[in-house]
C-alpha cells in the first residue's frame, strides 16, 4: 500500500465517527422525515399508509395550515424588525463609555440568558387580565387601552413585545462587537468633513455594520419563523392562543394532538422548503459585500 | 485494617521489594497481576445464580403530583417493597399534559409504563387500538361488589370486561361566592335553567373588582365546559353511529349559550388555564367557577382565613338549557390501565401492588392526602365514621355531599361523554386531545362566527382530520 493511499485510509478512517453522528443524527431524522410525510401514520400506532402527495394536496386546502403560514411570517418579521431595531440602537448607546456602562452591558444580556418558559410565564403574570401589573399601568394612563392584553386581538402583540425583550441581545451583541472594530479614523474623517451625527451613522457606521446585521437578520428571522417554545407557552395552541398559532406550533398540534405524525412529518418537510426559498431569496437580494469594502 | 494487610500475597511482595530482592519493574508488574486477579476474583466472587437476585422493576405513571399524595404514594411503596423484595415499584406523579405527551414518546418507542392513569376516553381510545389490557382480575380481587356502581359503570364496556380500575373518583361542582349575594336578590338555590343563571349572572359582576364566572379558555378545559352544557342540553357531540353531532340544536344552542354568558366573564378569560380560574374564585376575582374539590386547597392558600370555609365558598346548582331536562356534570374517575406492550412479570407485579394499594389502611393515607379531592372508591368509606371523621371532610361536608349526590343521580358523566353510548366512540380520545371545539367555541364567542357554520367547521374537521385519519 502506498504512502499516500495509506494516509487518505487512516484519513476516512479518523473522519468515520463524526461521519457516522451526522448520519444518525442529521441525515437519518432528517431523511425520515421526508419519508414520513408520504404516510398517513397515527402518533400512538406502530403502523402507516403510503398516501404519496395526500398530505401535501390536504395542506394546500386547508385555511387553517395558510392562516398559521401567515402568522409565523408575521411574526418573524415583525418580531426581527424590531429585534434589529432595539438591537443596533441599544448597541449604540452601549458602545459610549459613561458610568455604568460595564454594569449595563451584562444586565442587558439577561433576557437573553433567562430560560424561555421564565421568561413568559413571567410575562403572562405582568399581563394577565385580574392581577397584572402591566395592565393595571396602562389602565392608568388617559388613553384607551385594552380591558386584556392576552385575548385574540392582541395576543400577537404581547407575543411580538416579548419575543423582541427576549431577544434583542443577540442582536446587541453582536452589532456592539462589529461597532468596536470600526476604525475611529473613518468618523475622524467624517467629522472633518462635516458631517452630522446623523450623518455619520448613516454613511460610516450603517455601511460598516451591514454584513453583521445580514447575517444577523437571516438568523433571528429563521429562529423567530421556526420559533416554537414562546407561541406555545404563551397561548397553549388554542382559546386566546389560536391566534397566535404560528405554523410550527400547527406543526406541534398535528403531531402531538391530532396524532397526525404523517401529517406532521409533512409540515415540517413544508417549513424547511418555505425557509430555503427565503433564504435563497435574501441571498440573491442581499448579496454579502466583500470583506475588503468592511475595512 | 486495608486490603493489603490482610492479603499474605501481597504482604510478602511489599516484604521482597522493601528488602530489595525485587526490582521496582518487576514489582509493579506482579503487583499488577496480584491485583488484577484479585479484582477478577471479587467480581466472580459477587455474581449470584441467575433469578436469585432478579427484581422486577414496574413503572407506574399517575395524574397526582402534589406534594401530599406524592408522600402518600412513597410510603405506601416503601411498605410494599418490605413485604415484596423481588419487586421494585417506580412510581412517578405528573400532571395531565406531560402524560400525554409522555404516553405519546413511550407508545411510539413501544417502549409504555406497565400502568398509568388515564381518562375515560383515552381508555376508549387505547382499547380500539389494542393498546390496553382488561383487568378483571384486579377488579374482582379488590372486590367488585364493593366499589360504586356509579364507578364500575365508566369501566365496563360491552364485552363484559372491566378495561381499568378508578383510583378514586370526584365530580365537577359550581361554587359560588356566599359574600358576594349580599346586597343583590339572587339567590342561587332558586336556578333550574339557563335563564335564570343569565338573569343573575350580570347581578354578581362588579366589573373589573370581580366578574360572574371564571372560565378555562384554553382548549383541555373548553372540552369540559362544551360537553357539560351540550349535555344540560340535551345533547351530545357524538350520534348513534359515532360521527360528529356538532350542528344539532342543542349544541347550537349551547354555542349561543356561551356567548350570551361571554359578558359576565373576565376579559381575558380566553388565555386564562384552570389553575388561574381557581385561584380567581378563591381571591374574589370572580363570582363563579367551575371546580373540583382540590380548589379547597386553594382557598387555604390564597383566601382571607376569616374566608376558609364552605358558608363563603358555597356550592351551587347546575342549570339545564331549554332542550335539556337535567344537568350534566363531569365525573372524573381517572383509572389505571395496564398495556399490552409491558412485560407480563411487570404487570403481573404492578396488580400485586394494587392489591396492596387498596388495602383499606393503605387506601386511606392515599385518600386522606387530598381529602375531599380523592374520594374512595369503596361505598363503605362513606359509611365509615373515621373516613367521613376526617377534619378536611368534615369542614367542607357540603362539597363532599354534593359530589356524592351528583354520583347518585347518575348525571356525573366522564369527560366528552355525554350519553353513555359516547363511550364507544373509538375516537373520542383524539377528539378530545386536538383543539377542535375548543376553537369552534372560540370563533363563535371571541370572533363572532355563525354558531351554525362553526359547527359545520368542526364537524367537518373532525371527520376529516380524525375518523377519516382512523379509518385510513
């Protein structure tokens, strides 16, 4: 055996384990599922039925399965928009330095930190309807507000607010890191020639954070748009919660309560296809400028 | 002493290396060799013939995990496992959700607890599949003549087999705050229909100090409420034949019903959970609530103690709608069931412990951890001075009495079922667990449907998303 063949062999051979857990454990759910969705396949049966197409043909007709595409995009790019939004801004008054700004820093990442269900079923007490105190604030105020904040007219609302408190110091963080490798030089030169503050966030920082608020945008809209723990704990798929019913809490429902694995396995497949056609979009949209323009 | 001392081998190896007639190489190697054999010999040494140490583990999941039936629950396991060596009991409490869901991943895994609860339609429901085993056995070894009829009813079906055995029994009750009739003309013994609850519900709402009536939006608990008053209705959500019976009068009549109490309820009484209307009722947020006897617990906890008792937190009657001629209440009996797929050794094991479990002095302690939530299954109990002698029974004897009279009229039914016949309705159970009335409740009361096209939209889903789905 040859040097060079004997290398590549004990090559395969050291990359095998981490090629066998991919199989197992990216490529083998991933291909059942793809599988699944061409049965019609009880949760609590060991058996299935091949129905082909059927359980894509049923999606395409049922309101309810367009309602919760709807929702889940609403509430990705709502919930994102404003994540970006309170992120690049909360990022610029933590990239100054003033008193307490280390102390800021690290408190600002706590919602992030804090466990999901913490954080909303602390939020379903701020906002419940009898004893919260968010409510009783707003009542306060001399303007109209809701008599209940958790009903089907609001819900989203509550659900984007929180989603947007929870998730924001992704952004944050991310944003502050990208402004502290901006050369001061850019804005020593900006100054130099006038310009605003305005002025300068627009043509020297917005331009320098583009790729990172890209990325950024691509990831919390996946997360948000797959975002299955927050709709849920908040709204338990149904009463107030139906309208939030976003489509992987649809997802959940058909395979969880309706026992609908087939069915299930078929939404998801539809999920990912649904994300990889964004995805392909925003890419070809937005483009990533070179890393040379960054500098 | 250590090991070393007291082995002559390895003495005499530590003698030679200290007297220099070994090498440090050489006594590192037999050393090795001593204690490797050592360690060979004690693992042979301990291995027992095979069977005289096998313990047959049994998993037995229940729906009861508060604190003082979870210690009830140990102490009896641990007196069991005292008479029964060759038995290990693993029981776990856990609330109805995470059964649900955990049932689902151990089915689907083939891999199911020996026993657990269940409701009644899930026993419907794993029974058409084959997912059960009948229990007469246990029934008649427990003593089937002593158990309420109105509990053995829920248990028996048509094949003359008992499918699971209640580990007790409550029934659903509307309590009502006394404090709160004070200053109005209502007067609550006097209701017999809907109307007159709708005549008075607006007279017991102080909105927002407190409302008429707590209700559950969420879908679990909507179930309830859709079937308690499609049943006070004189209707039932199911036909002869087991298809949806949505768009007949008296669930349409139910759905107008709902939206004509709407205005006596909290605001957001859609996203409430059940814990959240109990609590309602016993901090004087609401007037009204549906409840079980458990909620005593609640009132202890969260009521002003000059409150703590049944003179403020009254029991009031169930009402019946215009097309019913009695009031329909849920019964909750909850029994064991044992799958097909545990291994016979463990099921077998897990009867044993039943048997045990039901011994009046075991029973007891399991009953008395939440007093007048858990009634007994046995009649005598209710005859007996030192169960009915219990402080908690004692203090709230009209609770008490009202469930045992809704067991005696026969009008405490399991949930989803409103004419015993729904019983066999084999899917009743995937009924119950998808959101589908839930949500026909809720397009009509929160979004303002026609009751009449809601009702087609579920009827419609349910045979599309459910029997369509059992069929196939």
């Amino acid at each position: 055996m040859s040097r060079r063949r004997r290398q590549a062999l004990i090559g395969m051979g050291l990359l095998l384990p981490s090629a066998a857990l991919v199989l197992v454990f990216t490529l083998f759910p991933v291909g059942y599922n793809l599988w699944l969705g061409f049965y019609a396949k009880h949760s609590l049966r060991a058996t299935s039925t091949w129905v082909g197409l059927g359980n894509y043909a049923q999606l395409l007709g049922d309101p309810d399965f367009w309602r919760s595409v709807w929702l889940a995009t609403e509430y990705a790019v709502l919930s994102t928009a404003l994540q970006i939004v309170v992120g690049v801004a909360a990022a610029l008054i933590l990239h100054q330095r003033f008193p307490g700004c280390d102390f800021l820093r690290g408190v600002a990442l706590f919602p992030y930190m804090i466990p999901t269900v913490i954080a909303v079923f602390v939020w379903r007490w701020l906002m419940n309807d009898l004893y919260g105190v968010i409510p009783y604030v707003l009542g306060t105020l001399p303007i109209p507000m809701p008599a209940a904040w958790l009903t089907h007219d609001t819900i989203m609302w509550v659900l984007i607010v929180l989603s947007v408190w929870t998730f924001f110091p992704f952004v944050l963080v991310n944003v502050l890191a990208r402004l502290q490798t901006i050369p001061p030089e850019l804005y020593d030169a900006a100054r130099v020639d006038g310009a605003s503050a305005a002025r300068q966030f627009a043509h020297v920082t917005l331009p320098q954070l583009r790729n990172v608020l890209l990325i950024v945008m691509l990831l919390r809209g996946i997360w948000m748009f797959t975002k299955f723990d927050v709709p849920w704990l908040l709204g338990f798929g149904g009463g107030a919660g139906e309208a939030i019913r976003t489509l992987p809490v649809f997802t959940y429902q058909r395979s969880f309560t309706y026992y609908q694995a087939g069915m299930g396995a078929a939404l998801s497949n539809v999920m990912f296809g649904l994300l990889l056609m964004a995805v392909t979009i925003y890419f070809i949209a937005f483009p990533p400028a070179e890393e040379a323009n960054d500098a | 002493m250590s090991r070393w001392q007291r082995d002559p081998h390895l003495q005499r190896l530590v003698a030679e290396r200290h007297q220099g007639h070994l090498s440090r190489r050489a006594f590192l190697a037999r050393l090795g060799g001593s204690v490797a054999g050592a360690a060979a010999a004690g693992v042979v040494g301990h291995v027992k013939p095979a069977g005289a140490q096998k313990k047959v583990v049994v998993t037995m999941w229940d729906t009861e995990p508060n604190p003082a039936t979870r210690a009830a629950v140990k102490a009896i396991v641990e007196d069991f496992a005292k008479l029964h060596k060759d038995i290990e009991i693993r029981a776990e409490g856990m609330g109805w959700a995470d059964m649900d869901r955990k049932l689902q991943a151990a089915m689907a895994a083939k891999s199911p607890p020996t026993a657990s609860h269940t409701q009644t339609y899930v026993v419907t429901s794993f029974r058409a599949k084959g997912l059960i085993e009948p229990v007469d056995d246990l029934v008649k070894a427990i003593g089937e003549d002593r158990i309420f009829p109105s509990v053995l009813r829920w248990l028996k079906y048509p094949d003359g087999k008992y499918w699971g055995l209640t580990h007790a029994w409550g029934a659903d009750m509307l309590g009502g705050r006394g404090d709160y009739l004070k200053g109005t003309d209502v007067d609550p013994r006097s209701w017999k229909t809907w109307d007159d609850w709708l005549r008075d519900l607006p007279k017991l709402t102080k909105a927002p100090q407190y409302y008429g009536l707590s209700l559950s939006g969420l879908p679990f608990f909507a179930n309830e409420d859709v079937y308690m008053w499609a049943g006070s209705n004189g209707g039932s959500l199911f036909d002869a034949k087991g298809q949806p019976a949505l768009e007949t009068p008296p669930i349409l009549g139910m759905l107008e019903f709902w939206k004509k109490v709407r205005p006596s309820l909290p605001p957001g009484w859609a996203s409430h959970d059940y814990l959240e209307t109990l609590s309602a009722w016993a901090t004087g947020k609401t007037a009204q609530v549906y409840m079980w006897g458990r909620t005593a617990g609640y009132i202890d906890q969260y009521a002003p103690p000059d409150k703590r008792n049944p003179e403020v937190f009254q029991i009031w009657p169930k009402t019946i709608g215009p097309l019913g001629k009695a009031p329909l209440t849920q019964f909750d009996n909850e029994p064991w069931v044992f799958y097909a797929d545990a291994p016979a050794d463990e099921k077998a094991a897990a009867k044993e412990f039943l048997k045990f479990f039901f011994k009046a002095e075991n029973y007891r302690r399991y009953c008395d951890s939440v007093p007048v939530h858990l009634n007994s299954i046995f009649k005598a109990d209710f005859q007996d001075s030192a169960y009915m002698g219990h402080p908690e029974r004692k203090r709230w004897k009209p609770w008490l009495d009202a469930q045992v009279k809704w067991v005696e009229i026969g009008r405490a039914h399991p949930l989803l079922i409103c004419n015993p016949q729904d019983m066999l309705v084999p899917w009743i159970g995937d009924v119950a667990a998808a959101p589908i009335l839930a949500d026909m409740v809720m397009a009509v009361v929160e979004r303002g449907k026609d009751p009449k096209a809601a009702a087609k939209e579920a009827s419609d889903k349910i045979s599309r998303d459910i029997i369509g789905k059992a069929k196939g």
